[in-house]
C-alpha cells in the first residue's frame, strides 16, 4: 500500500497493512532540509520540498501546510514581523478595542497572499507527489483565529463581557474558514486539519456556547466537499473530548496531556481515529527507544487500536533523528502486535 491508500484504508476500518504515520512536522522538517524558518512560512515550494523530503526520509505517510497559525489573522489585519530562522512575531493584532469588530468581514482567499500560497502549497504536493501521499490542508478553527487577531487574555475575557460582539466575529472567522476551505478541497486535498488550540484552556460550557456548533459547521462542509476532517486542540481536551468526537471530524488529535481515551471509544464511528498522544519533549526528543516504544504501546492499547501513529502536538526542532526514525519504525511494530490492522 502507498501512504494515502493505507492512510484511507486505516480511516475507513478496512484491513491496512500497517498503521499510518502522521508525525506533525514543522520546525523539524525546515532544519531537516536545511530551509530557514522564514522560508518555510512564505514560499510554496521551500515548504512543500522540505516536507516531500522529510517524509521520504522518516517514512512519514502525509504531508501538510502547517507552518504558523497566522494566515487568517493576517488577512483579518494582525500585523506580523518574520524573522529569518524563527516562528512568525505579531506587532499588532487586528484587534485592538472590542469595536474593531464592526469593520471585520467574510475574507476572500484570493486577495489573501498567504491564504493564495496554501492553496498553491496543495497544487505542489498534487503536482509533485500526486497519488502517493495523504495531503492535509489548514485551516484556524474560529477560537483560535480569534485569538489571533485578539490579544488572546482580552479574547477569553470579552466572551464574559462582550458575547454578542464575539458571536459576531466569530460567525466571520467561520464563514471566512468555508470559504478558504473550498479552494484547498479543489486544489487536491484529501484532508482539511482544523486547529483551534485554544478550547483546551476554556470550560466546557464556553466550548459548547462558542465553539462546537461553528467547529461542526467546518466539518459539515468538509465533508460535503469528500475530504477528511483532522481536528487538533492542543493541551488536556478531557473535559470536552466527547463533544470534541461528535464534531464528527474523521481524525481527533490526543494531546498527551489528555487523560485515557478509554471511556469514550464507544462513540467513534467506524470510521473515526484518534491520533497521538506521545509527548514531543520527554518522549520524542529527550527518550530513549524504550520509552517511545511503551509510549506508543500504551497509546495503541488504550485507543483500541484506532489510532493513527502521532505526537501529540508538533515534533520539535531538537528531536534527534535516530529518535524520529525509530518513532517511524513504530508503525510497523505496533501493526505486528496486532497481526493486521482493522
């Protein structure tokens, strides 16, 4: 099997012949081919080349458009300093008083420079490895776009004090996220991720006020378009992991900070994963073969062996690369244990 029929077939419950790899990689894949982070950000083809190559070299089974979250929240007005070889650095966020709101409106990705470049992203990976790999565009769920553009302390406490005016904006970022998701669908992407990493740090209540509804909607439409849906809240989602699963979204990310999945697999679908949970610092970067491997057993175990092999959150920089190989290599240790995946 090639990386996007195994990835597919896993997704889909279907026999595969060993679990799919997803590593996310970022900072990682922009040292691994010797790209400045600068670069990696801006220009299509630095991206898109130092991921192909990454996923050669450690086995990776997708490629992505991950890089920072600033797309969106640039194009909504967050002014942005790129220093050479470092993540993106905000100025001035888009907005700066609650009123600021009144000015926002549905962005259109085509007047966007690096909303144009995702989509371009998506037309490099089809044109350079079309059919072979699992191709997952981007996009900021709505309380983490928000946040973007807001001071994220001021965002968390005008959902106290200004609800409307956030409901508002947030209905913006959501129409504004469908309509950048369309052209990524159509430029061949066979899977559209949704970070809203935010949502790990409000109660469920808020979660359920602000987010859920508008997070399905993104899902809805993504389906409707036949992709796949990946949706990755960073930090512990215990408390909302179930609300989390009936987004629907066709791959839920387990941060390992996240308490055991084990009460909630009854709710997958068939044709629903999670994917995790290793902790990219004391795992992935500062372990040894031993602990990544139990790290990843137990992960697989509690999962019900639904579970796409991942970090919980982005590998980093640091991440030795006999590290990274033997993580990869876990795939097919973990589908051995199990005799044939499912």
């Amino acid at each position: 099997m090639n990386p996007l029929e195994r990835t597919k077939a896993f997704i889909g419950g279907r026999s595969a012949d060993r679990v799919p790899f997803h590593p996310i990689l970022m900072r990682f894949a922009a040292r691994h081919a010797g790209v400045r982070y600068r670069d990696f950000c801006l220009s299509p083809a630095h991206k898109c080349n130092a991921n192909i190559r990454t996923a050669i070299d450690f086995g990776s089974d997708w490629v992505n458009t991950m890089s920072d979250p600033w797309a969106e929240a640039e194009a909504f007005g967050t002014r942005l300093f790129y220093p050479e070889d470092d993540l993106p650095k905000v100025e001035r966020y888009a907005i700066e008083d609650i009123s600021d709101t009144e000015r926002m409106s549905v962005l259109r990705p085509e007047d966007h420079t690096r909303m144009r470049q995702r989509v371009e992203e998506i037309r490099i990976y089809n044109r350079e490895a079309a059919g072979m790999y699992f191709i997952c565009g981007w996009v900021e769920g709505p309380l983490a776009a928000w946040c973007d553009m807001r001071d994220i302390n001021m965002a968390m406490t005008d959902m106290y004090e200004y609800p409307e005016k956030v409901h508002r904006a947030l209905d913006i970022i959501t129409d504004s996220a469908i309509a950048f998701i369309t052209p990524q669908v159509k430029a061949g992407a066979h899977c559209i991720g949704i970070g809203d990493s935010v949502c790990s740090l409000i109660s469920p209540d808020l979660y359920r006020e602000f987010c859920f509804e508008r997070e399905k909607r993104l899902v809805d439409h993504i389906h409707s378009l036949g992709a796949y849906v990946k949706i990755h809240i960073c930090g512990n989602i215990s408390a909302i992991l179930s609300d989390v699963i009936m987004t629907g979204a066709d791959i839920v990310d387990i941060d390992h900070r996240t308490g055991p999945v084990t009460d909630v697999l009854g709710m997958l679908r068939p044709d629903q994963v999670f994917s995790g949970k290793s902790d990219p610092v004391s795992v992935l970067q500062e372990g040894d073969n031993e602990l990544i491997r139990r790290s990843c057993q137990e992960f697989f175990r509690e999962a019900g062996s639904r579970a796409i092999l991942s970090a919980g959150c982005e590998v980093t920089p640091g991440t030795p690369d006999g590290n990274l190989s033997f993580f990869s290599s876990m795939a097919d240790e973990l589908s051995d244990d199990k005799g044939k995946t499912t």
